[in-house]
C-alpha cells in the first residue's frame, strides 16, 4: 500500500483527530517529508485536510470523499479483500463493472463514483447522480444461482438498502416492488440488477447489481421532472453520517442476506417494507394494461396480484403505477 493510502486509512480511522507528522511517520515507517507529500497529493484529490503548526494534521469528521480507506475497515474480514474501483466521474458504475467483470472474470468487486454521467435506471432512464451527493455502486457478483434464483438478488438488494438506513439513521424506508426505495412519498433509491448467462448449464455466470441512492441531495437542485418523485436521505445539515458509513453498512447487510439468499428468509423483511399491498396498481402486459391490487410476494420475490374478475396472477418483472389508496 503506498504511502498516500496508508496516511490516508489512519487519519480515516482517526478522523476529527490531529495527529503529528512525526506519529504518522512513525506509523508508516517513512519520513514527515513523504507524510508532507502524501498531504498535499490528497489535498489535491479533494481532501480537505486541516494543518496545524506544532500539532499536526486531521482529517474533519464532515469530510466525506468516497474512499475505500474508509469503507473497507468498516467491513467483515472476508469482505475487506475485495477490489475497490473508484472513480470521480463516469458515465454509469453498471457501465463500467461489465467492463471490469470481462478483465477479471473472476473477481467479486465493487465500483463506486463521485458522479455518474449516464446514470442508468431501470427501462433505459436515466438516473440523476450529480457529484458528491449521492452514492452510486456496483457490486459485481459471481453467484451460484439458477436463472430462477438470481432474481432474488434485486429483492435482497432492496431489503439491505432499507435494513441499513434504519441501523445508522432514524428515518424508516419502504419498498415499492420491485426495486425503489422510499422516504414518504420520494423515491430516494433504485436497484438495477443485470445478469451474464452461461446459456449450457442454465447458470449465471455474472450479476452487476447497481444501487443509487440520493445521500445529501439539495431538492432544489433536482431536474424539473423530478421535483415531485425524487428526494434525498438526509439534508445538508443533518447528522454526522458519511457516505462510506452508509456504503460500508449496506455491503454488510447485503452480504448477509446473499450467503443464504436460497433460504429466502429476507423475504419476510421485504413484505413487511413493501407499502403497495392494498392499494390499486397500474401496469402493462404487452400492449394490454390492467388495475390490479397486490396481495402478496411470492418466493421468487414476484408480486401477487388480484385481478378485477378476482382472479390471481403474478407480476414476475415490470413496473407499476399505484393508483390510489384501496378503501
């Protein structure tokens, strides 16, 4: 690790604390010329590094530039080897994970950028991600799951998101099936899952699960045609939580669920999250549309729904329109 990067995890690990350049020399076993060059390299990345003569140097508990210094200590012991892409901007994480799932077919990893310029949401839309507000990630995962199974990961997904900001926050999200996360009556989340089959053996030989999330999002600063659906986790002044707290947390909780994805367990946290059951829905099959008002999430995470003639059916993928409240 070089010399940047481990100044870097100690003053993440000590953050809010001023620690000598001779203590952090000590640390890394270099000289206080290359802690002083290491300094000014990370200032110029972004990182907002206080210097005090006679005392020190401190990284400020607001400081909250995505870094894997500061997620992956955070992480259990079998999570804390996986690679770490970062990036300050690219056109989508999903995007870029393909790419990377190709040059090391075999490597669990994940993928992060300050900013997406393409973000993609789900039906080919397009997913705001302006720099240093949000959270935008992709796991690239190497499951042992049937093609029936892997759609699971998207539900599981959306059950870590939410178990997660309710362990480090106090807000208490919902679910929306199949894949968008809630405050009220804003949308502060999207899962986009993709899948690579091995055609031969009915296998998956790659998933890319994306997750967008709008962390510190100034309202004002949404697109006009989102100012009615999108909000944000938190507000500018609320709370001390970072982005890579938050990062950290939901790796974790997903990992947790994803070891025993095939129990299905997580599914009981899903429906009790999930704020469509008796309301009218909206959606389409082909070129037919129906209302329909969902009852149930099947083992498959699909949603089931109860038709008009009173009949049963399961909505397996898609999106839905909720109509208004079922009295």
């Amino acid at each position: 690790m070089s010399t940047k990067n481990q100044l870097l995890t100690i003053l993440e690990q000590q953050k809010g604390q001023t620690i000598s350049g001779q203590e952090l020399a000590d640390r890394i076993n270099v000289s206080r010329t290359s802690i002083w060059k290491a300094v000014s390299t990370l200032r110029k990345e972004g990182y907002l590094i206080e210097a005090t003569t006679n005392k020190g140097y401190c990284l400020p508990v607001e400081s909250d530039l995505l870094s894997s210094e500061a997620i992956r200590p955070l992480l259990a012991s079998e999570l804390k080897n996986q690679p770490f892409y970062l990036f300050k901007a690219i056109e989508s994480t999903n995007q870029e994970a393909k790419k990377i799932a190709i040059e090391h077919p075999s490597k669990p990893s994940i993928v992060l950028s300050e900013e997406q310029l393409k973000g993609k949401g789900r039906l080919g839309r397009f997913f705001y991600s302006p720099a240093k507000t949000g959270i935008y990630m992709s796991l690239i995962l190497k499951p042992n799951l049937t093609t029936t199974d892997a759609t699971l990961v998207t539900t599981a997904a959306a059950v870590a998101v939410c178990l997660a900001i309710e362990k480090l926050t106090d807000k208490k999200p919902k679910i929306k099936w199949v894949n968008d996360i809630y405050l009220g009556d804003y949308k502060i989340a999207g899962i986009l899952t993709e899948a690579v089959t091995n055609f031969e053996n009915g296998t998956i030989d790659t998933i890319i699960l994306g997750i967008g999330l709008n962390f510190r999002t100034p309202i004002e600063d949404f697109p006009t045609e989102l100012e009615s659906i999108a909000g944000s986790l938190l507000s500018k002044n609320t709370g001390k939580l970072t982005r890579n707290e938050l990062i950290a947390e939901i790796i974790t909780q997903f990992y947790q669920i994803y070891q025993a994805i095939g129990k299905r367990n997580f599914l009981k946290d899903y429906k009790e999250r999930c704020f469509v059951f008796g309301k009218i829905i909206h959606f389409k099959q082909g070129k037919q549309e129906f209302d329909a008002i969902p009852v149930d999430i099947d083992q498959q995470g699909g949603l089931v729904v109860r038709m008009q003639d009173g009949q049963h059916q399961t909505l397996s993928y898609g999106e839905i329109t909720i109509q208004r409240p079922f009295n």
